[in-house]
C-alpha cells in the first residue's frame, strides 16, 4: 500500500503510450512541482474524465444491474 504522498509518482511511473503522453501535456501546462503534489483523487477524477467518458461507466453500470442468473444450479452458474 502507497503512502498518500507518493500514490501520484508511483501511478505516473506505470503509465505507458497515450496515458503517459496525457499526462506528460498536464505536467506541462501545471508545472512538475504542482503535478506531483495533486492529490490522488484529484488525478484520480482526471483519468476518469479522460479515458472512461461517463457513457461508457453507465453501460457498464447498466449490464451490472441487469445480471440474471439462469436457472437455479450456482454449481453449474460458476
């Protein structure tokens, strides 16, 4: 488990192609100080907003709810 402090730099150490460019343009327009020193849920919310639009959560959320088991066998369902 991350200490709270170092979450960002451990998460911006493992992104890779698109995610890193994203996040290489944020740093640049915030400066790397700032960037290192935003929270994680605030970074957090910025990935979300960035690469899992809201239509896309609430589909997922939708096929969530919707979930049926078929039949009565939860041997057979596994």
């Amino acid at each position: 488990k991350c200490k709270e402090k170092d979450r960002v730099k451990f998460a911006m150490a493992t992104l890779r192609g698109r995610a890193l460019t994203w996040w290489n343009g944020r740093t640049k327009v915030m400066g790397i100080e700032a960037a290192k020193h935003t929270p994680w849920s605030e970074v957090k919310k910025w990935m979300t907003e960035e690469f899992c639009p809201r239509s896309v959560i609430q589909r997922m959320e939708d096929e969530l709810y919707n979930l049926r088991m078929k039949g009565m066998d939860i041997d057979g369902y596994t």
